[in-house]
C-alpha cells in the first residue's frame, strides 16, 4: 500500500539520520539548520514542517485573535522584561493603599481559596492562614507591607496576601476586570513584602512564592511564572524540603506535614510547567527522597497523630495528584528524550505507562472515583474529582497521542492505546461542554484551558487522520461526527474565556488552523464525490440515489462543509499536499507555541 511504502521511507530516513533526499548533514523536518537556531532565524529543511505549520497558523490568525502583526509585537514588546517577554500585560494598580478585606469579606475569600480555587495544591495549614490573617485585619497596612504591628513574619503576610489576590479571581459574583484590578492591588501588595523579606528563608518564603507561581498562571503570565518556578524550587532545596529528615520526637506535626505538602505541590506544579511550556523539568526525582504527606486534614493536625485515622479526607485528592503528576512526568521525558524511539518502542512505553494509570485508577478512594454522583458530594469533594478526572484524561492523552502519527504498526496493536487517547479527549470534551456552570471563571483555569487545548487538538489530528485514509480501522467511542461537533463546541467556549483572560496566548491560533486543514480536506473530499457522481452514467433504475446525492453535495451549506464527510470518500493518498506535519515532535511544538516567546518575524 502507498502509505505504508511511504511510512517505511520516512521511518528510515529518521532513523539513519538523514532526510528523504539522502543527503545526510541535512537537518530533518522540524530540525533546525545548523548553525542557525530561532534566536538566529534558523531556517527548516521542508515547508512541511510543524514550524511551518505553525507560521502559517500565525499568519493567517494572528490578525483576527487580536495578535498584531509580527512587526506590530515586536515593536511593542521592546521595553518588555526578558522574564514576561510573551505573557499579558496588565495595567498598573498604582501607589493606592491596599484596604484588608472585612472579617466577613475575609472569610469568604478563605472559603473560595480552600473550597474552590486549590482543590488539590493544598500546601497552606488553613487554621495558620486564618490566624495571620486575623492579626493582619487589625493593623494598618500600605502598599508598601509595612504593619503597625510587627507580629508576624513578612513571608506569612506575603501568604495572605496572595490567597486573597487568587481567591479575588474566582469569585463568580464579580465581574472580571472589578476581580482582577482588587487581585492585582493584593498581589503588589504580596511582591513588596517579598521585597523587604532578610535573613534566612523559612517555610513560609517557599509558600509565598509557589501562590506567586499559581496565581500568575491564573492571570495569563506563563513564563513570569515559570522563572519565578525556578527561585522557589531552589528556595525549597536550600531548606532541604526534598529529603526526608529525622527530626525530633516534638516536632510540630504542622511544620513537617507543611513542608512534605509544599515539596510536593513544587514539584506537581514543575511537572506540568515543563509539559505545557515544552521545556525540562527543574527538579529532578532521583534527587528527591521525601516522603508523600500523611492523609491528615488541617484539624487533624494538634497533639498525638493516631495511626488508626479512619474516614474520607481531604487532603487525600492532593496526595493522588502528586502521584498521577509523576506518572505525567515520566511520560513526558520518555516522549522529550534525545536518544530515538523506534514506533515499535514507542506502543510498549505508551502501554506500559497506561498499565500504571489503571493502577492509578483502582487505588483511588470510593468518594475520588467517580463512582459516586458528584451532585451527592460536598462542593471541595466534587471539585477534586473533577480535577483528577480532568488531569487523568490529560495524562491519558499525553501518554497516548504519539501513536495518531505513528505509521507503520499494524492498527490491532494501536487500537487499544488509539481508543484510549479519544476517550481521554471525548471525556474532556463532554465534562467542559456539559457542564458549563462549573467553569464561570474558566479564564482563571489555566490548566483546565490547557487540556482542553489538548483534547480538541487530539479530535481535529484525529480527523485529519482519517481524512487522509490513516487509521480507518481504528475504532472510537464517539463517531466522527459527534467528536466533530464536541471539539468544536468546546472550541467556541474557550475562544472566548482565553481571549478575556489572556489575548496573547495563542491556543485558537492553532486549533483554528487544524479545524481549517479539516475543512480543506472535507471540502476536497466533497468535490471529489461530486466530480465522480457527475461522471456517473445514468442507469434508468437507479437514477434518482445519484442525482439526488449530487444535489445534496452542491448544495451544502458552507458551514457545515468542515464537518467530515463519509469514510469512503476520504481523500487517496496520491491527491494529497504534504503540507501537514506528520513528524512525531508535533505534539511538543503544539504545545509550546501558546506560550513560545520565539520572534515570528524571523521566521523564513
């Protein structure tokens, strides 16, 4: 078959080193030139390369996502930081004086915090954030960080101040730029305590900035976030937070479970920078030897800890999204490694991190399982199993999506894995669809913005896939045309929660340029069909099923010429332009280029 002699050619080509022309000191597709990097507006070896996918993206998008030009962005990003270079850009809150929140006003922003926003980075001890803050609400405060009263240490003020800036983001009775604007007056208010902290760090130095971290990924500003990432994670190693120690038999239970609790969320959160940002991870786990927190609530956390605790808790979802995380991360350097997998190696590495994620699964607790309705459930348990549910699927996805480009396995073995990745993305599509309601303040949700971007990315390839005659032996849980019209759904939605939260990510870009590449394939497909019934002889006893096929085919509205048109009409392989990237890094340029700080104008 055509496509497997060309899958055959490819794999070789890759795996010796040298492209399909033979030559082999030539960079391969989506491989730099040498001597010329992005920085150095480095050229690529095809046009059909992922970055001439994505250029072509940028070009055609850039202008109606409100982008600019690249000129325009280059201009203007001039004066800006080297560190928040491609993040948003918000308005200066001034020199005003930061008011503290009334009692009650106060404790509902600990209730947003701790109920809603951080269902699973559960590193603060909440009865400690309760007291700063009480003591915080008696004395005068500037914007500045200075107190009347000196009680407490400036990094657990800086905590404060950060819970309420990130809790001010989700509460849904607010509108969006009242939310931000009070969030971003907090938020100063945390950097100038930071500014006056002196002496030795503590504890509290590392909670701060890792709420610094998560808020600025809550407001749009990736990369501000993942340099500050990296000062936290050195903090967190300069207190030893990553080994297990011996300490003594009075020690307070609050400090040691606080510090496994924040070594962790560190760590969670580094995995998931590195995947969605596309780059290497900051802490290395054959370094790291501490040990998970033990399954004990906030309350639970005075006098003698009992080894026979009973009942369902919540820090437990916080413990199981560490553990998934670092299923993630193995996965992810597996994919990212320099050294070549061959497609065959690939299927087993995907299994067999699959087989971890089904033992995942069946460990989860009864009430984390999904097993009970989450209408049943408190408001925190069902906002922690939402989360895990969303961060299974992602993790499901990333372990599985390499094999849609794979080529040359037979499809028996891709299936499982293949079926496995659409129901991650069907899943996804189907929770962020059906239940709206729960995401008012989606443009705060950045990781749920992220694997929405992976599972409507997943559906259009997948399409794709199949428009280009690959993978029709493959089975989905969803037909074609049902995942179609999810992806697209979902598309709508989170076009516009992105715009509103951060204009210069770039997730429509790329989704829009898939679904467009899908159109271009179905409205192919149709005219090929058209082209074939009009060649059709006439036969008396069968002339109106033809007659009345062409109709339909001329006279299809034109917006619902992307929607994928029948299987047996997908496009022969000698018709095609090689213009779309089948190189297995595709995934990792998807990923990275929302948040890529490359100079499109350097693009050749």
């Amino acid at each position: 078959m055509a496509v497997d002699r060309i899958a055959a050619t490819r794999q070789e080509s890759r795996e010796g080193g040298f492209t399909v022309s033979g030559k082999e000191d030539e960079p391969r597709a989506g491989e730099m030139a040498v001597g010329g990097g992005l920085e150095d507006a480095g050229e690529y070896a095809e046009s059909s390369s992922t970055h001439a996918f994505l250029r072509r993206a940028w070009e055609r998008f850039g202008h109606r996502e409100g982008l600019g030009s690249a000129d325009q962005q280059g201009h203007a990003e001039q004066s800006v930081s080297i560190f928040t270079f491609g993040d948003r850009r918000l308005p200066p809150v001034g020199d005003a004086m930061v008011v503290m929140p009334t009692e009650q006003g106060g404790e509902e922003l600990l209730a947003v915090y701790f109920d809603f926003a951080m269902p699973c980075y559960r590193y603060l001890h909440r009865p400690t954030v309760s007291r700063v803050f009480t003591e915080m609400q008696h004395s005068q405060v500037d914007l500045s960080g200075h107190l009347r009263d000196e009680t407490t240490t400036t990094s657990s003020r800086a905590v404060v101040w950060m819970l309420l800036a990130t809790a001010s983001l989700f509460k849904a009775t607010e509108r969006l730029a009242a939310s931000e604007k009070l969030a971003e007056t907090y938020y100063a208010a945390a950097l100038a305590a930071l500014s006056r902290e002196t002496g030795r760090a503590r504890l509290e130095s590392v909670q701060a900035r890792l709420a610094v971290c998560l808020y600025l990924l809550h407001t749009g500003r990736p990369n501000e976030a993942w340099h500050n990432l990296g000062t936290t994670v050195q903090l967190a190693f300069a207190l030893g937070l990553h080994r297990t120690r011996a300490g003594p038999a009075t020690e307070d239970v609050v400090v040691r479970e606080c510090r496994k609790r924040t070594l962790w969320a560190v760590a969670t959160l580094d995995t998931y920078m590195s995947v969605m940002l596309g780059r290497p991870a900051l802490i290395d786990d054959r370094e790291v030897n501490q040990r998970y927190p033990q399954a004990l609530d906030d309350d639970e956390m005075t006098g003698v800890v009992s080894s026979e605790l009973v009942g369902d808790r919540i820090i437990q979802a916080s413990i199981y999204h560490v553990k998934l995380a670092r299923i993630a991360k193995r996965a992810a350097q597996a994919q990212s490694s320099t050294q070549t997998q061959t497609a065959l190696q690939k299927v087993k590495t995907a299994s067999a991190v699959m087989e971890e994620l089904a033992v995942w699964q069946k460990s989860l607790p009864v009430i984390l399982s999904g097993v009970v309705h989450p209408s049943s459930l408190i408001p925190i348990f069902r906002r922690q199993t939402m989360v895990l549910r969303l961060a299974h699927a992602h993790a499901t996805m990333l372990v599985t999506r390499p094999l849609l480009l794979v080529e040359s396995v037979a499809a028996a073995s891709l299936q499982p894995c293949i079926s496995a990745c659409l129901e991650g993305a069907a899943e996804t599509l189907q929770m962020l669809s059906g239940s709206r309601s729960e995401f008012t303040t989606f443009s705060a949700f950045w990781f749920t913005q992220y694997v929405a971007f992976n599972a409507v990315s997943i559906a259009y390839v997948w399409l794709i896939q199949r428009k280009r005659g690959r993978l029709l032996e493959a089975r989905a849980a969803l037909s074609d045309d049902a995942l179609l019209r999810e992806a697209e759904a979902v598309q709508k939605h989170f076009a516009g929660a992105v715009e509103l939260n951060a204009p210069s990510l770039r997730y429509n870009v790329v989704l829009e340029e898939l679904r467009q590449e899908l159109s271009r394939l179905s409205v192919k497909g149709i005219s090929q069909k058209r082209s074939k019934l009009e060649q059709q002889p006439l036969d008396p006893s069968s002339v109106s099923r033809p007659q009345e096929e062409l109709f339909r085919l001329t006279n299809a509205d034109s917006a619902t010429q992307a929607m994928p048109v029948p299987v047996d009409s997908v496009i022969p392989l000698d018709d095609l332009s090689m213009d779309f990237p089948f190189e297995p890094d595709l995934w990792l340029q998807l990923d990275s280029f929302p948040f890529s700080d490359e100079a499109f104008s350097d693009w050749k």
